[in-house]
C-alpha cells in the first residue's frame, strides 16, 4: 500500500475521519474490482496531496465500521467531511471522479 493511504481500522475510524476530508476506501483483498480500484485510490491520493487524507477499510478485518455505515457491495469509496459522509460511491470509480468529489468536500 502506497505511503500516501492510511490504513484505518475500527478503533482509530472516528478519530481519522473527524476533521477535514477524507476518500475511505472499503475494500477486501479478495475482491477482483477492489484491486482494480486500489491503484486509482494510490493516483487520488497523490494528487490531492494535503487538501485530504485517502484511507483504506479491509471490510474482513473492521466489520463494526463497514456495519455502521452499511457497506454491502465493495469497493464502496465514501468522502467524509468533519466526520460525516458527504458523498458515497459504489463499484470502481475513476480518477477524476474522485478528485472531483474530494475538490467539492473541502469546500464546504
């Protein structure tokens, strides 16, 4: 995983995604439209650079916040702003797409 991406899980999600815009990526390793998905996230994240932060949530391994914000189908890529989702995305998304979305978070 790319050093621009954090890794959240359960316990540090509220803390990650609490101030500022973030691009979450839920995702699992097994998930064939996931890794087509990942090195997309991997060119958001380098271009958005510190306007946000770009994180990934394994769905198998952080099942409390994949329930809390009813992520069936993967990848689900949601933009949070302060904390609260702003925009959701299922099924593999572009670049532009998700550059444009996390340009409209930050904003508000």
């Amino acid at each position: 995983m790319s050093t621009n991406i954090k890794e959240i899980r359960d316990e540090n999600f509220s803390q990650t995604v609490g101030s500022g815009t973030v691009l979450v990526d839920f995702w699992a390793p097994w998930c064939g439209p996931c890794r087509a998905q990942g090195p997309i996230v991997e060119k958001v994240a380098e271009q958005v650079g510190a306007k946000a932060i770009v994180a990934k949530v394994n769905v198998d391994e952080n099942q409390a916040t994949t329930e809390r914000f009813g992520v069936s189908g993967i990848p689900t890529l949601i933009v949070f702003k302060d904390g609260k989702p702003v925009q959701r995305f299922v099924g593999v998304q572009n670049l532009e797409t998700l550059v444009q979305a996390i340009g409209s978070a930050a904003e508000q």
